[in-house]
C-alpha cells in the first residue's frame, strides 16, 4: 500500500483527466440555456461524492442545485466546511480564446479553461486529497463537510437560504476555501483579511424643472455643483474620510502586519504599468498594499446629471446623482457607517437642494486572527504543499459568502488560494496551473492532518 | 388723411389678420419638410416690404433664405438695421396645444400660435409702423434696413456668412430688435445687458481600463473622484468664483443700475415658486436680479462617469467627464477667462490623472449705455408706445447676433421686446398679448420719429 505522497503521484494524471472531464460541462449559471449542464456538474460532484463514501445529496433550490457531502463526524477533532462552486462565469467574448473554453488544452503546465481556476481546478484539490487519504491512511481524522453551489457567479441567492434553513446541519469549527490566488507565482499566500463595503446612492434635485443657465444662472443652486461640492468633502486631499466617526473602529494594522506586506515582492513599478497610471494615490502615511487591503477607502462608481452627449447645452439641470461606496476594513459596521453619513451629508447640502440617500448594501469586513491555531494549521500545510512558507495577505475586495460564515455559523474561513492572479478568472484564456493543482492537494491533505491536532 | 395714430386705430384689425396669416405658415426651421413654408414665409415678408416701396431681396443661402429690405438714405440722419426671425420652434409635443399651432387662434386678448411672440408677432411691429409712417407722413426720417433671417431657432449660420460678406450694405448706426420681453405685465422694458459665456468640456482619466474597486481602490486615483474635487474647487461657498483674475475686467453694476433693479417689481418668494425651489443661491452681496443679470456665473451642464444604470457596480472607472460654463458679464473676455482656466485646473489635477480641456464655445457679453442717446430715444418711444416709461433690465443669457452686430458692424443694439415672459416661446400654447401687438407698433413708430432726431 503506496503512502499518501506516492498515491498523489500514481494518481495525478488521472485527477487531471478528471478535472477535464468536469471542466467540460459548461455549468454557466447564468445562461439559461446551460439548465442541464448544471445539473450534470452537480451530479457529477455527488457521484464523486458518493464513490469516497461520504453521505452525499443533491440539494435542489428554486434555482440551480448545490451539492452537500459530508463524513462521519471524528468525536474530539473538528469539523471542517470546505465551500466551493461548480459554476463558471460565461466564456464570451468567443472570439478571444486560444482554444474552446470548454475543451480543456494543456500548454506549458497549465490546463486552460472556463473555470479551471474560478473553482473547479481548485475545488477539486480537497476532494482529491480525501480520496488519497481514505486510500492510504484509512478513515479521515476529521469530520468535512462539503458545501458546493451552483450560483456563486450569480449572487448565491439560494444558498443564503440553505445556509439559513440548515445552519444546524452546517455547524464547523471553521471553513475552507480555495477559491482566491497565491500572492505571485512561486509565492503561495493565505488570505487572513477582507474588506466590507458601504455602497450608496445619492440623488439630489434642485428645481422643479430644468432650466436655462443663462437665464437662471446664478441664482438658484445647480444640482450637480451641489453633487460635486458635497461629493469632494467625503474625503480631504490625504486621502482621509471625512464622515465623523468614520475611523472610530478601523483595527490598526499590527506591526507584525505591516512588516509582512513590506516584506512582499511588490513591484510599485510594474502595478502601476499593469492599470496604465503614472502615479499611485490614496491615504497619506500607508504603502499600497496597506491602502488596498487593509485600509478604508472612498470611490466614485458612478456619476451623472444634465446634458452628457455631442456639443453643449446650456441647461441648469434639476437633478444630479452618484453611486459611491466606502471599503470598510473589520471592525467597521456598514450600518454605524450609513448613520453617520446621512446627518454629515445633510449638513453638506446647500440650501435649495434636496437630497435622497439610498443605502445600496453593505457588509462587514473580515479577519482572521493571525495568532488562530487554524491560521498556523494552514500556514503548515500549505508549506508542506509547497515547499514554501505562505505569506499572509488581505484582500481588497469582499467575498460575502465569508461575511455570512461567520454570521450564520459563528466561524471564520481560511482562504487556501492555489490561484495566480494572472489565471484570467472571468476573462478568456482562463487557466490553472496543473503544478499549483497539485501542490493545492498536497496541501489539502495535509490541511486534515494539522487541523485535526487542533482540540475543537 | 388720419394721422398716425387715428390710421393705426383704422388699420389694427387688419394689421392682426396679417399676422394670423404669416402664423398660418409652419416655417420650422429645423423640419426639412417645411422647407416649401420656409420659401413662402420669406416670400410673404418680401410681398410686404415690396407693398411698401421698400427695395426688398429674398436673398438665398445654404439654407433658409434670409430678406433684405431697405429704404432710401436719409441724408444727415441715422440709419438703423431691424433684425428679426421669420422661422419657428417645432411646435411639438402637439397633444399639449389647446388650438393647433399653425391655425391662430384669439382668446382673451392673445393670439396663440407657434411664432406669435417668438418672433413673428414682434417683427411685423416694426413693418406695420413703417406702413403707417409711409401712409400719413410720407417718406421715413431716417433710412431703415431690415434684416429677416429664417435660420434663428437653428443657429444663425448662413446670417453669419451674410454678415460677413455684406457687412458694407448693412452698415448702420444702431439695431433694432424686438426678440425678448418686458419685465412684466403693464411693465414695458428695455434690455441694455446681456451676458456672455464661455463654454468648457472637462475630460479626465485615471488607470487605462476599469478596475475593481475592492481590489484597486485606495492605491489609485478615481477619475470621478478626482473631477468632483477639481469642479468644486471652481467656486467656493459664497459664490465667488476662484479661477485666478477671473474678475479682473468685470464690469461693475452702477449706483443707477442697483438702483433701478432694486425698484422693479421682482417678487422672489414667486419666482421660487415657478422654479420650484424652497430657496434661491448665489454671489454673497448681490440681489437675485443682480445675480441672474449682472454677475457671472458658474454652472455644471453635464457629468457623467461610472456606472449610471440600476443597482451597483463595484467599479473604479477609468474616466469622467463633465461641461461646464462661465456666465461672463461685459468686458469679460472668454478666451482670456479659458487662459486662466487651463492653468488653473492642471493645478488642481490630481497626480495619476490626465486632463482634456475642450474649449467648446465663447462669446463676450453686451451693455449698451444708459446714457446713449439711442437709449434715451427708444426709451422715449417705449413710453409713447406704452403710455409708461420702460424699465432697464438686463438679462443673463447671451444673444449671439448682438454680439456679432457689434464685432461686425461696431453698432450696439436696442433690445425693445414687446413679450412677456409666459408667452410660451418654445413651448405649447406659444402666445402673444394682440394689445402689446399694437403698443409695438405705435412704439415702433415713434421710435423712427425719436432716433431721426438724433445726429448720426
């Protein structure tokens, strides 16, 4: 009976044709033609599912299916959620893709692909590394609970409800995710950190109707002067929000924190050639990395009001509005946030304008402790996957699902990512790495054996 | 033979037949359809000048033909140039008219039709005054040209080229124009001020291609961002505009003109309510008319940027955008105000941001003196006209062809509108007083008389 390292080694060709084989149904969630096609992605999961010998189920919704697997619980050790998706963005634009997107072609180690990084390449590693246990180390040494989804590109709509209705059914000590990158190649990277998000709608309207500039200009207030006055106050020219209160409970990054990201191979340079600008910007006194992952920001998503098409029009228009969202870093409560703001903007708006804010959505960031045992668990079996010690990063961005982990199941979410931020997630030319592939279930297995030394 | 005033009294119902039957014609400028109305609205004013004796001239252009009237030279008197419009605004939406627009219709002393007041109705003021003078004075004492154009409501292109051109012929010592409106009911004016302008489009542009705002956001500068910093840094909160010199040439209001705004009859708690605000803005230390008439201005026209649809996107765009004008009062000259704005708005362009400034279009404002003899005389001739003195009112748009008057032919013009400003020009119902039809005349008519006694 080979050992767990020797059966990966044995297998892996087989787990790459298996990952074709599922990279070949075109599970686009979105696309309502693809019905079918999610539900031969669910049942090829469950049939995998089943022939591990976990207790497996095919869970319908009003939407696409999602599919839950789990072994006998391990008494004393604990129970792990690992989360993952089976559908795929859509593969248009067509025209851009070296091959089909959904015929699998291996080039130069990777295999390419609409969805082998963005999940099923990487959802793939942990039940890979569970086949390979249950073969040479007998009965899991704890119990895992497989959650995959058939709408995470959609909005996850149906597995809210799910993770709602069956919270008891879902119960962990914490959740696995590989769904997210490495920080660079060579470089895997845990992801401790996410922002939330406040996401707003202001509208402001001034007279009843629009009017001519030169007729009325200057006697009434112009909506979209007003818009662009109370917009350029949110924020002063260090980069500092101006909503009062608004950093009463922002966590400061620790010293160890900054001392990690200063210690990243971040190329300034090459990230500013990568989005075409010349000079980076933001919070005075935090290096980018800090700005973009770990401290709060402001951003115009969209503005508009009056005449936007060919040549001039003189009007005083009646009306102006703005979408804008503030990232939130852990600690900050989108709803403190959203009450702050509406008196503060209410004081920044001139006499002669009403105003209308509309709270979007929002969400709490998140963090996990980087002194969790879980954390080190992770760290070690990633550096046994590898052959290299993580780093640990945040990420700018929000992945909700995180967000409601922790609201719903009280418990924090280790996101392993065996991506590369070049993978093309979303875009043509999709791709995995078949070497990360690898490395990811290496250290999945090894993820069951450092988390079950963990006392529940 | 009546006198003048007995003829007027003989001829008006007549004089109110003739106009039905120039409304009658649908001369929409901008409709290619009615292109024939355009020909037979030119021919019919040029029957008319013919009826008088006037050497008149359909001259054709590029577009809608213009007429050329004009009466012998009066030695050692003034010549005076009348302007005015044969052409009309469409008259949809049609469903909001009460009688249709081209079948004029008299109810309450008004005729409604499109063109009554803007400008059919006012410019045969000026041609039934010449025909009262020829039938009971003889020969006019003055020499008048008279300028129809048919090309207003779309521009004035070919007038422009005509200008040009003939600019010799159309000597003269003063224009006469009768396009605007009195201050108010039973309140006559005369509009010696108008307003100029100077007219931008703001391009910025941040990172070359949209980015994801939880990814990005905080290391880069946001277009939209960056544009409402900039704009609202163009004016501060009392109104003052802060492009540097920006006042440098303006011209200030007189202890007279303060004066006299400060006694109309401006009632600002129902001007509110016309325009539907709860309270009015603008410059620190100026009344509202002041404000609206004699002081410049800053108005945004347009912005856009983002995302503007329903819902949210998380987006950090690439670029923003935004028009924008200066109202200029007179001395203020628009391509010394751009050359101070360029600098100006580089200077406040964020690091990471490139700007685009479009010049897109300038014109200086106009004052005529209060003290100009041709002021006195047409004032004068308001008062015998009306049977009250005029008001002198300024106005705070710009009319192009009073500007291009005096750049071409170095004559100021008299702006005596016989309107009222809920006449509807533009818009359904367009109407105009028939008793205001007949005091314009009888203005009209003392206005030769006032101007011929004036040494050129």
């Amino acid at each position: 009976m080979p050992d767990l390292p020797q059966y990966l080694e044995k297998e892996a060709s087989r787990f790459e044709e298996e990952l074709c084989e599922l990279l070949r149904i075109p599970s686009v969630s979105a696309d309502s033609n693809c019905r079918d096609d999610m539900h031969r992605a669910a049942g090829w999961l469950h049939e995998r599912f089943q022939a591990l010998g976990l207790a497996s189920e095919i869970v319908k919704t009003k939407g696409h299916p999602l599919v839950y697997a789990e072994s006998p619980p391990v008494p004393g050790k604990p129970t792990v959620l690992v989360y993952g998706h089976y559908d795929v963005q859509p593969a248009d634009p067509l025209d851009e893709w070296d091959t089909a997107p959904f015929e699998p072609a291996v080039r130069d180690g990777n295999v390419y692909a609409r969805g082998a990084t963005d999940d099923k390449g990487q959802l793939l590693t942990h039940v890979n590394s569970v086949e390979a246990w249950l073969a040479t180390r007998g009965p899991l040494p704890l119990q895992l609970k497989f959650l995959i989804e058939g709408e995470e590109e959609i909005g996850s709509e149906n597995l809210e409800v799910f993770l709602r209705n069956e919270s008891k059914r879902l119960a962990c000590d914490v959740v696995v995710i590989s769904d997210t990158s490495q920080f660079g190649e060579g470089c895997p990277a845990i992801t401790y950190g996410l922002r939330g998000i406040a996401y707003f709608e202001l509208r402001v309207s001034g007279p009843s109707q629009d009017l001519h500039s030169g007729v009325f200009g200057g006697s009434v207030m112009n909506p979209i002067n007003a818009l662009t006055q109370i917009m350029s106050r949110l924020i002063d020219e260090s980069g500092r929000i101006q909503v009062p209160g608004f950093y009463d409970d922002v966590v400061p990054l620790t010293e160890r924190e900054r001392a990690e990201f200063a210690s990243l191979p971040f190329d300034e340079a090459a990230f500013c050639s990568q989005i075409g600008v010349t000079a980076l910007a933001g919070e005075a006194g935090y290096s980018t990395l800090e700005r973009r992952w770990a401290r709060p920001t402001f951003d115009l998503h969209g503005i508009w009001g009056g005449y936007q098409g060919e040549g001039g029009k003189t009007v005083l228009p009646c009306r102006a509005g703005a979408k804008f969202s503030f990232r939130l870093v852990p600690q900050q409560d989108p709803h403190r946030i959203a009450a702050a703001l509406r008196p503060f903007l209410e004081s920044l708006c001139p006499p002669g304008i009403r105003m209308e804010l509309i709270e979007m959505h929002g969400a709490p960031g998140a963090l996990v402790s980087l002194e969790s045992p879980f954390m080190s668990a992770a760290a070690t079996a990633v550096e046994r996957g590898f052959g290299q010690r993580p780093v640990f990063i945040r990420e700018g961005g929000s992945i909700p699902i995180v967000t409601r982990f922790k609201e719903v199941l009280g418990v924090d979410t280790l996101l392993l990512g065996w991506g590369l931020e070049d993978d093309h997630a979303h875009g043509p030319n999709e791709k995995f790495s078949l070497a990360d592939f690898h490395c990811g279930i290496r250290s999945s297995a090894a993820l069951w054996e450092e988390l079950s030394k963990i006392a529940p």
